[in-house]
C-alpha cells in the first residue's frame, strides 16, 4: 500500500514501487472531517484538492486508490495531543506523532489486515538489514531532506514493513524531475511545511482560538515580576522576540523564553545562556530496530532535537529513574533552546538507534523553580 | 469478471439510448430558431417531453428539463421557498433528516442564506418518513419557534404563530437513495395540502423503480416532482422537474425564458432524446422487471444472511425475519425492488469495498461522498443507529443489467472480504468511545 498525500515524494514513490514489482493500491488519508475544498498558499496537505492530485498520480501510475477516513483517530491522537501538550507547557512534533499512531500504525496495522504486506511512503529515509538481517532506520542519501528524524518512533516491527523509495535519491530536484517526466501535475507543487492542519501556519493564533489564552506574568530567573504576557502559549523556550517587558535586563543583553510554567501561567525569561542544556531524559523512548546490546553502558552518540537542526555529539544511557527506566542523553557540548516535549532521536552514524521523548532538561544556569 | 452492483449510484445506459444520443448529436438546430432546421431540432425535443410525460403520468408542459437531479431538487426548494415568501413570510421548511445531501444542503443553504427554519421530520427505524411524523415536526418547530419569542417574525408574517400558515413547503425522499425505504408521499401530500402546505418529492430513486402517476399524485397534494436520466439508462447530464401549471417557482437560472421562464438556456436536444429512450423503456418494462429484481434482492438477501448471519438488514425486511428497527413499525412497510443495505458489525464499510472491488464486486457504502472522502451515513444516523453501525454499512443496488450470476458471485466473494475486514476492525478511528 502506498500512502499518498497528494505531494510529489509520495507520488514518486508509489510509482518507484510499481516498477520496483510490487502490486501497489494507493490510499490517501482523510484527516479532517471537513477538509478545505482547495489548497490555500503553499502549505497544507489536507484538502479535496490534495485527495485530488493523489488520485490523478495513481490514474496515471495505473494502480487503484482509495480514500480512507483516519479523522477520528487523528484528531484524537495528533490534533488533541498537540493542544493537550502546549497547554501542558510542552512543544509536540505532531508529524512524529502521526507517524508513531497513524501512519505506521492505525494505517499500517489495517493495511496489514487488509492483506497488505508492506507501506510505501515518500519519506526520505532508508530501511536497511544488518548481517543478521534485523531492520535498521538510517538517513537518506540527500541529508538536506533527510527525515529520518521523524520517523525515530519507529519500531522494529514497523520497519519490517516501511518501504522508502526515495531514501536513495540525491535531491529533491531529481524527484520533481522524475515526477515532471512521470506526467504528474503534482511536479512542481510546493513543499508542505509545519502543520497539516493548520493551514496558515500560524500556530499561536490557532492554539490561542483552541485553547485560549489567559493573561499573566512574565518573570526572570529568580521570580522577579518584569512584564505581563497574552498568554503562555504564545511563548516556545528559546524564543526571543515578542517579549514585552518594561523594564531592560541589568546587563542591557537580550532575553530569551526559559520556561514556560502552565500551572501558575507565566513564562521564565532570562539571559541566552541559561537556555543552555546540559543533560535531557525521558522515560517515553524507544528503539528502531535491535536495541543496543547494553544500553545501560553509556554509549557515544549524536542527538538530533528538531527535523532541521543539525546532530551534535552526546553520551547516551540507559538509567533508571524513580524505578522506572529512562534513557539519559548528554550533549558533549550544552545545546541552546530545548523545550520538553520534543523529541531527541540518537543517531549513531547514519543509524536512527531511537528516540524519547524530553521530559526534563539540565540546565547550564539552572532557574529557580518558583510558584 | 466484474460485477456491478451499484446502480443506484448509475445504471449503464440502455444500448437504444445511446444509439439514440448519438444520432440526435448530428442533428444542427437550435430548438429556439425559428427556421425549419431549428424547427426540426424543437420537434425532437418536444416529442422526447412527451415521452418522458408519458412515463411520469404529467402532461408535457409540467415536465421542466434541468441539467439532473440535483438542479431540478435545488429549482423545486429554493424556487418554491422564495416564490412563498413574496406575499407573507414563510421561513419554514419540513423536511427530514435522511434526505439526499442534494435537499439536505439545499434546505441548509438557504437556512443560512435567506432566513429559513428548518423542522427535521424524524424518520422510523427503518427510515420512512410519515405523514405523522410531518405533522408532528410541524407542530412541534411551531412550539420551538413559540418559545423563542420572536416578535419579528410574528409581525411579519401578519397571521399570529399558526403552524402551517408560516411554512413554505415540505420535501420528501420517495425511495430514500441509500437504504431503499419507500414513504407514503400520498398521505404526506394529503396531510400538507389540507395545510395549503405543497410538497416537494425526491424520486430520483424511485424513478424507473416505482410506476409514477404525477396527476393522482397531485391530486394529492404532491406540487413538484424531481428525476433524473442516469438512474434510469438515460445519459447523466439530463433530469427534469415536474411542475403543474398552476404551481409558480422563482427561476435559479435567468435567460432566454426557455420553459416556461423556468429554467433558461439553450436546451439539450439529443440528450433528452436519449433520456425518452431510455425512460420509455423503463415505463413498459417497469412491472416485470420488478418482479425480477424483487427476485434477485430477495435471493441476495437470504445469501448474505446464509453466509454472514450476524448481518443487519437496514430497512424493511422483503422476506419477514426481523430487521434492525422493524419494531418501531407497526405496520407494513416497503422497500426498492433493486435495494438491499446490510450493516456488518465489527467491519469498516470502507474495508469491505476495497475487499470487494479487489475481488471484482463494485458496491457502496451507501453515504455521500466528497470527492471520495467518505462520511457516516447520515440516513442510518436519522434512522438512530449508532455511528459504529453506520460505518460498517453497504449499500447493494440492482438494475436491468443484474443477473443470478451477479448476486452469486457477490456472495461467493462477502465471506472472505468479511473475515478479513473483521480483522482489520476498526483500525482508522476510537472504538473506546463507540
């Protein structure tokens, strides 16, 4: 099965795997209840007209398609998730978690059921075997697209059945040309950025009209009042701009979001340096494919926090925490702005090992924790 | 091999109507010239209304030809509502809640675009709309309307809070287009009429099913009367609204005055020559072919029941065990001849299409769709199943070119699609919360 979103990578995809012999049916996903009837500026990737375009590419590849409703489940997993974490005082990557519970579950799991013996998606990622022959997740040829990054909650059961097709492509420009060449409409459509559901892209003013926003005090380190904030979850840690307050830093420098605290509805501000993160743990993890043979050793590494920023060196270890066991990850170097919430995959090489999610950070300049 | 049982949805044209299309095609004349060749392309047109009256019992002057369906539903309601709004203001429309989305987005338009009530008429358990059910959403919208104490409106319509004086029409589905139940329209427009109230009714569905007699039926009370061509082997593209003389819409589409300054444009000669064909076919084959479909329904039934047993029949049950909401029914009720609407519990109704359509069976879900993203059926929500129900529901449909095999085939084909999408459950949504 193909999942096709309407986007050339799925597209391409689907047809790479015709011609690589499988017996393809495409599906595209609906995920609204009321999708929008046409695509509004570039972003987006939910609306009849996207269900459109999948299904022009499918009558071209030549390969039935359908349309199945996930609505209800994603609303419920990735649409609800996502506010229930911001009003939590978290940062979620939705299109992790619609990775994890939709696609690579609900859809995989009904595919399967349905006869299906594996999903083709257009992720730029690639499934490989070790010698003895145990899925492992790695990077794509073309790291400026690699999103191997949001595909770290897969499992091993879930790779078995992953296909990639474009995992080995150089760029996206050879794509577009390989869609051009293919007769799709979709070759030259434009990237989706963000989030599908929030169609501008303006995700303050969607959380503020989904969640509401209720005014409070914006405070530096030590719980000193400076100013009075729109709401809190106008505010990401790390943030810099937007800050309205009065009075200027002693030291004259900027300030940044340190924390966001959604119980007492104010948000930390202080000096670049104490967004300085030293150690992150999360019992929420996993891994994709074999885990390490002991991850109780602390192991070298890289973490990658965010599908477009850049991996850094840390030591990561398997720890146990409260009883419970929770993976530890020290950066070698502190990294700038992390919020909890996000999602940390470790890289060894190539290699996507696994990922947590953040649900405490160390912090350089520790602030004080006040009510 | 591929076997259709979707003809509600559309039935392939009959061989003579296309024959007749296409040779009405190379005919050069537009009906509104006045020279001989415009005069030749009007007589064909006019002989293929006369047909097409013939076959609904109207006379041909009633018969207004639109582009389908849906345009002759959207020219009866909304041309009727403003027409009944000139005099005295009569926001409300009856109208229930398992009407095709034709009506149902109609009626919610014009709610929002020109003041319209709506009082929905709550279907029975096995989806008729009745007479008393129109009566009591009538009184009942009245009280809602009562209680919301609006004095505008009780100025404006100048005759105090009586029910039916401040009504605009009542619409109705004949055959419901999804699970196949036939409402009483003859009491329906009795009951209205006795309340100046006219009837609209939907019998795109019934049509070329159910024989039409559109004089006794306005005798009745019934006002306007809409069809299309495709459901009956006739091209898609062509339907018509059944208007008596004495019954005045305001037009949705302004022009030439074509028929009867109801509905302008140039008007379709070939494709209403080829809907004639089709439809006169249908009129004289109607009796038979109904028996032969009834055959085929009950046979169809009695097999899913064989192989499946834990399948809900949705709609009055032709062979007397129990259907799902038959106990809501205190007397006969009746269903399409080509109609049968199964829920199969546990199973998505989605999962089962793709199963069948692999296997070479086309079937429905039954619920409309928009641009292929399927919703729950509104109809089997009206008729109070649960959304789980109506999720895991097939719409199976009959027509002149279904036979024994079809149906054999379907049932060899339902186990194995049912086992596997059993399996797959539902995957795609909560059942936590049912």
């Amino acid at each position: 099965m193909a999942a096709m979103s309407g986007g050339v990578d799925s597209a391409v995809a689907a047809a790479r795997a015709v011609e690589a012999g499988h017996d393809v049916v495409g599906v595209h996903l609906a995920l609204s209840r009321m999708p929008g009837t046409v695509r509004t500026g570039a972003r987006g990737c939910c609306t009849i007209e996207d269900s459109m375009d999948a299904r022009r590419a499918a009558d071209i590849i030549g390969i039935p398609f359908y349309v199945w409703d996930f609505s209800e489940r994603f609303k419920l997993d990735v649409v609800d998730d996502f506010k229930a974490e911001y009003a939590a005082g978290r940062t979620p990557n939705p299109c992790m978690r619609c990775n994890e519970r939709i696609k690579f579950a609900a859809l995989l799991e009904k595919a399967l059921d349905l006869g299906f013996d594996g999903l083709v998606t257009g992720h730029y990622a690639t499934v490989t075997k070790d010698a003895d022959g145990n899925h492992e997740l790695h990077r794509a040829a073309a790291w400026a697209k690699d999103q191997s990054y949001v595909l770290g909650v897969l499992t091993a059961q879930q790779l078995a059945h992953a296909i990639f097709p474009l995992g080995a492509t150089p760029s996206k420009a050879e794509v577009r040309a390989e869609a051009a060449a293919r007769g799709f409409s979709v070759a030259s459509k434009p990237d989706s950025h963000d989030i599908c559901f929030i169609p501008d892209g303006d995700t303050r003013g969607w959380l503020k009209d989904a969640i509401g926003a209720t005014p409070g005090d914006i405070v530096d380190s030590d719980g000193t009042k400076l100013g009075e904030h729109e709401g809190a979850l106008a505010f990401t840690v790390g943030q810099r701009r937007g800050i309205n307050v009065g009075i200027p830093a002693a030291d004259g420098r900027r300030r940044f979001v340190l924390d966001i605290r959604p119980v007492t509805n104010t948000v930390v501000v202080g000096p670049k340096e104490a967004l300085a993160i030293t150690e992150m743990g999360g019992s929420k993890f996993s891994w994709a494919g074999q885990p390490p043979a002991h991850p109780e050793t602390a192991f070298d590494c890289e973490v990658q926090i965010r599908a477009h920023a850049d991996p850094v060196p840390a030591v990561c270890v398997l720890a146990v925490c409260d009883g419970e066991p929770e993976l530890v990850i020290t950066p070698t170097d502190p990294i700038i702005g992390l919020s909890t919430g996000q999602t940390a995959v470790v890289y060894v090489g190539t290699r996507v090992l696994g990922q947590m999610t953040i649900d405490r950070t160390v912090s350089a300049v520790p602030v004080a924790v006040q009510a | 091999m591929s076997v259709y049982l979707d003809h509600a949805a559309t039935t392939p044209m009959l061989p003579a109507a296309i024959d007749a299309y296409a040779r009405a095609m190379t005919v050069v004349g537009n009906p509104a010239s006045i020279h001989s060749q415009g005069q030749h392309a009007r007589r064909m047109l006019e002989e293929a209304r006369e047909q097409i009256a013939w076959t609904l019992g109207a006379d041909p002057i009633e018969v207004v030809f639109t582009s389908g369906g849906t345009e002759a539903i959207n020219l009866a309601l909304k041309g009727l509502y403003w027409r009944r709004q000139r005099d005295v203001a009569r926001p409300r429309i009856l109208v229930p809640g398992g009407e095709h989305h034709a009506t149902l987005d109609s009626v919610e338009w014009l709610a929002e675009a020109a003041n319209a009530q709506l009082s929905w008429v709550e279907l029975d358990g096995l989806g008729r709309a009745t007479a008393d059910a129109f009566l009591v959403a009538l009184e009942q919208g009245h009280e809602a309307h009562r209680r919301r104490d609006d004095a505008t409106f009780a100025t404006a319509s100048g005759l105090g809070f009586d029910p039916a004086s401040e009504t605009a029409l009542g619409t109705v589905l004949w055959a419901n287009n999804e699970v196949g139940t036939i409402s009483p329209i003859e009491q329906i427009g009795s009951v209205l009429a006795a309340r100046g109230i006219p009837l609209h009714v939907d019998a795109v569905s019934a049509y070329g099913h159910l024989p039409i007699n559109f004089r006794a039926l306005h005798e009745v009370g019934v006002s306007a009367l809409s069809v299309s061509a495709h459901k009956v082997g006739g091209p898609v593209g062509i339907g018509a609204l059944v208007l008596p003389r004495t019954v005045d819409v305001v037009p949705l589409i302004h022009g030439g005055g074509q028929q009867r300054q109801v509905r302008s444009g140039t008007q379709d000669v070939a494709a209403a020559v080829s809907f004639a064909v089709a439809a006169v076919n249908v009129a004289e084959t109607l009796a038979a072919e109904s028996v032969r479909l009834a055959g085929l329904r009950d046979a169809l039934i009695a097999g899913v029941r064989a192989v499946v047993p834990d399948a809900l029949l949705n709609g009055p049950d032709p062979i007397g065990a129990a259907s799902i909401g038959a106990e809501s029914n205190g007397e006969s009720a009746a269903r399409l001849a080509s109609n049968a609407h199964f829920t199969f519990p546990g199973c998505e109704g989605d999962s089962l299409l793709f199963l069948l359509d692999v296997a070479g069976v086309s079937v429905s879900t039954g619920s409309a769709c928009q641009a292929g993203i399927p919703e729950p059926s509104h109809v089997l929500r009206a008729m109070g199943r649960s959304e789980t129900e109506a999720r895991g529901a097939l719409r199976l449909s009959l027509g002149r070119t279904s036979t024994a095999a079809d149906v054999d085939a379907f049932i060899a084909a339902l186990p194995g699609a049912f086992v596997q999408a059993s399996r797959a459950g539902f995957a795609d949504r909560d059942v936590s919360r049912g």
